[in-house]
C-alpha cells in the first residue's frame, strides 16, 4: 500500500517547527534557540516504496511501507537510519504540510516538488 499525498519532495519547515518550539513550556528557553538550528535543513523524497533523506549532501535510501491511513494521516514501517530495526513513523497531513513527533517536538514539512 502506498499514499498518493507522501509522494513528492518535502522539505523541514524551520519558521513552523521553530513557532511549535518556542510554544513549549517543557524546554527550557536557553535551550530553545541551538534547538531551532537544527531544523529546516532535511530534504525527503518519497516514491511508493523508498524514502530518500538528503541532509548536507548526504543521501540516504530507506524502503517503506504504508501499513494504515486515514482522512489526516499514514502509519509507515521502515528501517531505523541507525539500528537496522524496523519502526513506525506516523504521518499527521496538515494541507501541503505534515508533521511528525519527535519526542515532545513537531517536526513540519511543506511540500515542494
């Protein structure tokens, strides 16, 4: 199963990861600004069965698979980056943004290709 509105190229949307940041009570305010660095800089590509991540230059192939979707949102498996071991991302479609969890933070992408 694949989902028609992952395919395509998004990009980290650092002003909207950075306003859901800055929103959070439970970091602390001296942590907030080296936070928001780190944002805005990752590049994925999606086919209907690989994930192509492209941060500085350096591109990294991952195959997918959508196991559910909604109205709002898809539930992929693929390998973590890292580990090898297979984990869920949760997808949450939000027009031509979405975003995902990281921890306590909201990463957002926008569509641009």
């Amino acid at each position: 199963m694949y989902d028609l509105r992952l395919l395509g190229t998004w990009r980290s949307d650092a002003r909207r990861t950075a306003r859901d940041i800055n929103a959070r009570r439970d970091i602390a305010a001296s942590k907030k600004p080296r936070l928001r660095r780190l944002f805005g800089k990752l590049v994925l590509r999606y086919t209907k069965s690989r994930c192509y991540a492209t941060l500085d230059g350096e591109t990294e192939v991952s195959p997918y698979v959508v196991v559910a979707k909604d109205r709002s949102s898809a539930a992929l498996v693929m390998a973590h980056p890292v580990t090898g071991e297979q984990v869920i991302t949760h997808i949450n479609f939000e027009g031509r943004c979405y975003w995902i969890s990281l921890g306590p933070i909201r990463e957002y992408f926008r569509k641009s290709a």
